[in-house]
C-alpha cells in the first residue's frame, strides 16, 4: 500500500499510526466488555432474554435453556406468548403492548411451560433496547420462583394444619366434657342397677361408645399436638410385646408378623398408651396396604444420629431408639406420598377411614420429641421408621394400686373449680360419695372470691384447666400467694403449655385427663390429701 507523504513527512505518518493503535486498542476493550458480558449473561442464574416487539425470541442464556428444557436452536425464534400459560399470558401481551408503544415495562408474574410439560413461574424484568423502529427489542430477566412458591405452599399449609389443630383441640375439649359426664354418670348408673337388671345391657353399651368416642378424641389431639402425655421410662421392647395379642387378632390369619426387637435396646421416655397408639395405627395401616395378606415386620435398634451414616431426620445429635414398622404391601403412590400425614386426608371409600391414623401418629412422635421417616417402593411394600430420644433414666418402681373405691381415710374438703355443669355435678357426686366435703365454684372469679372471705375452708384444689377469665394454671398461681404448697389437680382434655405452666408440673400438682373415671379422680384427690399439709386453708387474719 503506498503511503502518500504530506506536508508533514513522517510525523504525519506516525499520527496516523498512532491512531490505528488506538483503535485497534479500542476495539480490543470493546470485545473483552462484550465477551464478559456474554459470560455474565450465560453464568447467571436467572433466565436472561431479548425478543422483538412481536414476542418472538431472539437470544436466551443456558439459566433460560434449562429451566424450559429446550435446546438453544430450538427455542430461539419461538414466539414467547406460545410457552406462556393461558392464565398468565394477558399480562406478557400488555408488556409487548406497552413496548410497541414506548411506555414504561412494570414487571409481571407469569409461568411458561416446559419442554417436558413442567410449570415454570417466572418474575420478569424488562427493559427497551434500541432506537423507535423496527430494531427495537425488549430485553428481560426471568427469575425462578419455583422455590419461592414451594415455600409460599409449605407455609400455607403449615397454616392450615395449625387452623385445623386449634378447630380439632377445641372440638375435643367440648366433646371431653361431655364424654366426661357421659361415662361418669354411667359409672354411677352400674353400681346401682342390679347385674340382672334389663337396664345393664344398654348401659355397657353407652359405656363402650363414650369409650370409643374418647378413643377418636385423643386421635385428634394427638395430630393437633394437644394430647396430654404423660411420659415414663419404659422399655419399648416390652410395650411392643405387650401388644402381641391384640395385633395378631388386629391383623388376622393372613398377616404374619415378625419381630427383630435388640436386646441392647435403650430405654425411652414417651407417654405408654400413646406410643402403642402408634404401633397400632402402622400395623393397621399395613394390613390395608396387604389386601391378599403377607407379612409385617416390627423391629427395634439404637441409632447414634450425627455419626456418618445418620437418617434424613430433623433430630441434634444424640443417641436415638428406631422402632421400624414394614409391610409387604402394594407401596404408596409418590402423588399420596405427600400427603399421607396430614389430617382427614384417605384414600379409602366413604365411611371406611377418619384420614386420623397416620396423622395422629405423626402428631404423637414430634410431640414426644421424636422423628418420622418413610420408606416405600411400588410393589416392594413400605416403612415406617421412627425415631426417639434415648434415655438412661431407670424404670420406675412397680408400685400400681387399685384405684380407691371406698370411702376415704383420709377426710377433708376440695374446693371444686369448673365451668362445665355437667362435669361439676359428676365430680361432685364422686367425690362426697367418697366421703370428703365438697366446695364448688363454676369459675376463676367465684373461687377467688371463696378464698378471699374466708367463708369457706379447703385442703385440696381441683379445678379444669381451660375456663372463661382465667386459666387452670393462672388460677392456681394466685390460690399459691394465699396458701402456699396447696395441692392442686388440674383436669383437661386439652393440653397447651401456655395454660397449666411451660415445663414440668410443680411439685404438689398433678393432671387427670379428661375423660376420667369416678375411681381415677377419687384416687388422684386421695394421693393429693395424703401430701397436703396439716389443716385446711383460711383466709390470714
């Protein structure tokens, strides 16, 4: 190339040279900005996008080809409208309406769907690029709220469960008065109706329905987490033992089961009746899931949760009891799977399950401070592995009684504290047939006022936990400032910390759950009397 010389010679060359240089050193910056920004744009994890004033698509990143599931020849060119869902759709059309006419891009909420079928929710970003014309294009981000929204439904439904806990705690407390007074007043009724009395029938018969009545009503509470538990030490091998019999005749001929109960196993601290509630409930489960019979498998270990190998339990670390209950049944669904713990919810026929069983077993572990995991194939059967906190505590003592049914040794008066007319009236009658005197009050207020004028003495408290006003608990605490060390003996169906006291039950106070026996109140009163200190409470002069 020839170089004509100007009146300059080689400075003008080197000017020019100089320029080229730079240009060159320009351009150089410019492809370095434009392949970083290429990298950021296909490194980043939201899904990153230009498309014409029409929708079609123009350019996408590898964040935006995995989340439709296209490849990149695939997708671009692809009209956008077309992959968004019909219910989202108006809002990206009045986002192309609102480009072609150089308004503002307010960002929206739609979701697209996948290659495979999948729905993607997607918050949108966009933006105008380029002059008035036909080169102006919209540019966006997507962000995958696929997590928000799984979040958003977790929430919801831990919502839900939380409203049809209290809905199904307040339903059990009414319905444990009422059973209260039911088999109370029947107790009563059978100690005076003669054994040949044509009467007795019906009463065993109302006797076993109250019965099974307050069975449904611990179900309940045991999914709300409102049961009232009364933990011991015990060993689980021994529970599970016990209930050999029942499960066999529970689960017929056609169900063999096995036990692979370790010797070494370590001790727990749960409530008796409630953690055979549990096995019952999983062996009855695993009979339906085995129609045409076969085998159930019941098996105990210790398992140290924080070691290597440790199970997918929400748990700290500790040393932990498994009790696994498997079947060989037909497996669950992955479409059941999700929902098998929570509340009324069955896929058996109308009238042939409470949708309680699973859920009441679930309620019953967590609220004793234990874990639940599942394990199920299709045609390969299910496990049900639950997880309890190990304990070294000893056994208690073998110290059971037969509970008082005679008149009282040990006389006195109970001050009687509750709203419920029905439950008053029956435990009245309980306990002066006991021989004690018997001070009632239908609430908080009207005790207060018996013990600040004196009128009246008393050597133990019974009062109902959940009434108008104030709490059992609350109650108690201002029956302690005017007589310190008063036995008090709080009757529920309704367990929540907030109303009896957080943490364990002082000493001198006890709970009887609701519904109770005649013989139960009268033997928890009479344990109280002979704990109480010598002489009734008087208002201090």
């Amino acid at each position: 190339m020839a170089i004509q010389g100007g009146s300059d010679g080689p400075a003008g060359y080197m000017v020019l040279l100089h320029d080229v240089t730079e240009r060159r050193a320009a351009a150089a910056t410019i492809r370095e900005s434009e392949q970083r920004y290429r990298q950021l744009v296909e490194n980043a994890h939201d899904l990153i996008f230009t498309c014409d004033l029409s929708g079609h698509l123009r350019s996408i990143n590898r964040a935006g080809l995995a989340a439709t599931g296209f490849a990149r020849d695939e997708i671009v060119g692809m009209s956008i409208p077309d992959l968004v869902t019909a219910e989202t759709r108006p809002r990206f059309v009045e986002l192309l309406r609102a480009a072609g006419d150089g308004g503002a891009l307010a960002p929206i909420e739609i979701a697209i769907t996948a290659k495979n079928g999948r729905r993607v929710p997607l918050e949108v970003a966009a933006w105008i690029q380029g002059a008035d014309g036909p080169t102006r294009t919209i540019q966006g981000i997507g962000r995958d709220l696929t997590t928000r929204e799984r979040y958003e439904d977790q929430l919801r439904q831990s919502q839900k469960m939380e409203a049809v806990g209290k809905l199904a705690a307040g339903i059990a407390h009414d319905f444990n008065n009422l059973l209260t007074a039911i088999l109370g007043f029947t107790d009563i009724a059978e100690r005076t109706v003669p054994a040949d009395s044509p009467s007795r029938p019906s009463l065993t018969q109302v006797r076993r329905s109250g019965q099974q009545a307050a069975a449904l009503t611990r179900q309940l509470l045991a999914f709300a987490r409102r049961q009232i538990l009364q933990p011991v030490v015990l060993d689980l091998n021994s529970a599970i033992s016990d209930l050999g019999t029942m499960l066999s005749r529970l689960l017929g001929e056609d169900v063999t089961i096995c036990y692979s109960l370790a010797h070494d196993v370590r001790r727990v601290r749960v409530d008796l009746a409630q953690i055979q509630q549990v096995i019952v409930n999983l062996a009855v489960n695993a009979r339906d899931a085995m129609p045409r019979g076969g085998e159930l498998r019941i098996e105990t270990t210790n398992v140290a949760i924080g070691a290597t190998a440790q199970p997918a339990v929400s748990l700290p670390a500790g040393t932990y009891v498994s009790l696994s209950v498997s079947d060989t049944g037909e497996g669950i669904p992955e479409d059941v799977l999700e929902h098998i713990f929570e509340p009324f919810y069955t896929t058996k026929a109308m009238g042939q399950g409470t949708g309680l069983g699973l859920a009441t077993v679930h309620g019953i572990i967590k609220q004793s401070g234990g874990d639940i995991l599942v394990r199920t194939a299709p045609s390969r059967g299910t496990t049900f592995t639950i997880y309890l906190p190990a304990t070294d505590a000893p056994l208690p003592l073998d110290n059971s009684v037969v509970l008082a049914d005679a008149r009282t040794a040990v006389p006195g008066t109970v001050l009687l504290i509750e709203d419920d007319d029905a439950v008053r009236e029956f435990a009245r009658e309980v306990l002066r047939s006991r021989g004690w005197r018997v001070v009632e009050a239908p609430g908080p207020a009207e005790a207060l006022a018996i013990c600040t004028e004196g009128t009246e003495a008393f050597d133990v408290v019974v009062t109902d936990v959940v009434m108008p006003g104030l709490s059992g608990g609350e109650l108690a605490d201002r029956l302690e400032v005017l007589r310190p060390g008063v036995p008090v003996l709080f009757i529920s169906g309704y367990a929540d910390v907030d109303v009896i006291g957080r943490g364990q039950l002082r000493a001198g106070r006890q709970l009887l759950s609701k519904p109770f026996t005649g013989a139960e109140l009268a033997y928890r009163v009479q344990e109280l009397f002979a704990a109480a200190r010598p002489g009734p409470y008087r208002r201090r002069q």
